[in-house]
C-alpha cells in the first residue's frame, strides 16, 4: 500500500512516500521536481512493520505534511523543479546547456517554484549570465511564483566562493515573483527592492554585506511577510557589526512580516542580536523567529527567555545549532511554544588574546 504526503510552505516544497508491504517498507522523498532519495527498511514480523511505517507516518503528520494521492503528487511536482548540471556537462557544454534545459523542461508553462543550482565554475564565474538569461527569456517565466539561485552543494561549491549577481533589474522583470532565495553573497547586489507581490526574501550565505542588508531594509515591498538573513562571519563577508542588522530592525517598513531570520550569527555578536531582536519593532507581530545556526549562548537564551512576553504572537522559535547549556535548554524545552533546540554545539576557547580576552573558535553553522 502507497501513502503521499506532501510538505510546501514559503520556504520549501517536499514530498515524502511510502510503500508498506508485508515486512519491508520502501521510502522516496525530497524536494519536489527532484526524483528525492529511496530507503528501504526490513523488519523480521509485519507487525513491527507496520507499527514503524504508522510510527515514521506520524513524524511527518506531526511536521505539518499533508497526504495527497499520486496524482497530486504528480501534478504538485510539475510546479517545481531544480535544473542543474552535472561536472561533465559544465565541462563539455557549458552555461548553454543550463538554459536548454530549462527551456526543454516540457511543464515549463506550469512551473511555479524554480531552482537554479550550479552554473559552470560558479567560484570564478558569477551568476550574471543566469539572471541576465532570465530577464531576456522573462515572458515564458511570468508565472513563476519563487526563484532560488544558488542552491549547491559543498561538493559543487563551498558557500563563501559562490560569485552571485546583480538583481537590480529582476524585481521589475518578475514583478509577481512571492520569494527570492539567495545563496551566496560574494558580489551579491539586490539594487532597490520594489515589489507589491513579494511575500518572502532569504539570503543563504557565510557573510553577509551591510549593503545587501541595507538593500532590505530600503526596499519598498509591502506584502513581505519573511525575511531570514544569515549574517556569518567576518572572514567571509560579514562587514563586522551590528550596526546594518539594527538598521534593518529599526528603520525598515513591512507591516506583514510574521517570520523574522537572524541566523548564523558569530560568537562576537549572537547574544547582542538577541537583545535587538527582542527590542526591534515588530517583536509584537512575529510569528517565527529564527536564530538557528548561532553562537548563541546562555547569555543570549537568557535574554529571549526574559522577553519572551514582547512576542504575544509567537508560534516557533528556531534556535537549532546553538551552544546553550544543557540547563539552559530545558528551560525552552517547558516553554508553551514550539521550540527547535537540536544540534547542541560546545564552546571552545583557546588563550587570551593580547587584550586579556578569551578568544573563541566556534563558529556559525555555515562560514565557507
């Protein structure tokens, strides 16, 4: 028996099956547009069979996954779709080959949520060509409601050497365009954000530019209802202070934003953060705050703990990779709210630094 299940949100768009026979079951999932990944399980009595598959049903029930038939499946996934090229194929055909295949894709006129992976040697070249590309073919793409450029692996390319791009000419080219995802920041430019369509706006990187970060603070875009900005570190980008991210807290106009990102924060400034966070102006509205992949410390959980009170709305709090003590953790593990607490990290220190400072060498999940 086949049971679908489908997951979307601004952020992804995953499916999850599973085939339950007699004592195996058979698992395929991933992100939608993908052919996802297989995993089979064997048991030695059906019974325990099929207690697991109820068990592993449940988890994703539990994670909000809706099940659908095959059929939706089928359709849901035509909406979405990953292009990408192989090591040979940037070797023997080049950055053309990206574009036929997107243009070859035959649901191409019902593709709602693209993803552009790798173009060739994107360490050295930069993603120019591919939004360049996209602006000049945009009367085929109109009906795109998400775009994320960038989306690699490590193998395909470390984050921090991902050469991004020039937006400043998408918002008017894809002017119903709902989410923009970004994934590396190296001469990134946003240019000035004019958009009445767009819901959510994520930048992925290792460090961050005050620029870019000023960009969103300056852009006029009244329906943004997300914004997850990964800050990183300053040997890779970051600019070194907090000085735009509270800028961006204090100045910037999105009287629909449920769902503010501060994440991949430093050591030097992860606690700091809290502090503006739970002062910024739209604490009151905030439905998910995420200050996952952090050096967030005991000293910062303290603070959100203590001002949990300035988020009357608040349904998720994502704090997972952190460094909080295992005293501190359960401390939001009682709270009344969802909490993501995984992936405990350990603070390590090393001597003092010429200043009598305690110098520490962990780090934000995602630096390179």
């Amino acid at each position: 028996m086949k049971r679908c299940f489908i997951y979307q949100d601004e952020k992804s768009q995953k499916f999850w099956n599973i085939d339950i026979g007699d004592t195996t079951f058979i698992v395929n999932y991933g992100r939608l547009g993908t052919q996802g990944q297989t995993q089979e399980k064997s048991f030695a009595q059906a019974e325990d069979c099929q207690k697991a598959a109820q068990k592993a049903i449940d988890e994703k029930i539990k994670k909000g996954y809706t099940e659908v038939s095959e059929e939706t499946v089928a359709n849901t996934a035509d909406e979405a779709k990953r292009f990408s090229l192989t090591y040979d194929e940037q070797e023997d055909e080049g950055i053309e080959l990206l574009f036929k295949k997107i243009l070859g894709y035959k649901k191409l006129a019902t593709l709602k949520h693209m993803t552009i992976a790798n173009w060739p040697e994107a360490y050295a070249n930069s993603a120019d060509d591919v939004i360049q590309w996209l602006i000049e073919h945009k009367e085929k793409f109109q009906q795109l409601e998400s775009l994320h450029i960038g989306d690699m692996t490590y193998e395909e390319c470390e984050i921090s050497w991902i050469i991004q791009a020039n937006y400043s000419q998408l918002w008017s080219a894809f002017p119903h365009l709902k989410a923009l995802t970004v994934q590396g920041s190296t001469d990134l430019s946003l240019g000035e954000i004019v958009s009445d369509h767009l819901e959510s706006l994520e930048i992925i990187c290792g460090g961050l530019p005050g620029g870019v970060i000023d960009a969103v603070t300056n852009a006029k875009a009244p329906n943004l209802r997300k914004v997850n900005l990964y800050l990183g570190d300053e040997n890779y980008g970051f600019d070194g202070n907090l000085d735009a991210v509270k800028r961006f807290l204090t100045d910037s106009h999105f009287p629909k934003l449920t769902y503010l990102g501060i994440c991949n924060i430093d050591y030097q400034y992860a606690d700091e953060a809290a502090e503006l966070i739970c002062h910024c102006q739209y604490a009151p509205q905030i439905e998910v705050l995420d200050m996952s992949k952090s050096v967030l410390t005991d000293k910062g959980g303290q603070v959100l703990l203590d001002n949990l009170d300035k988020f009357p709305k608040l349904q998720l709090l994502d704090l997972e990779y952190h460094y909080l003590s295992a005293k501190m953790m359960e401390k939001f593990r009682k709270l009344p709210i969802k909490v993501k607490i995984g992936d405990p990290q350990v603070l390590d220190f090393d001597e003092e630094d010429e200043d009598g400072e305690r110098f520490c060498y962990s780090g934000p999940m995602f630096t390179e």
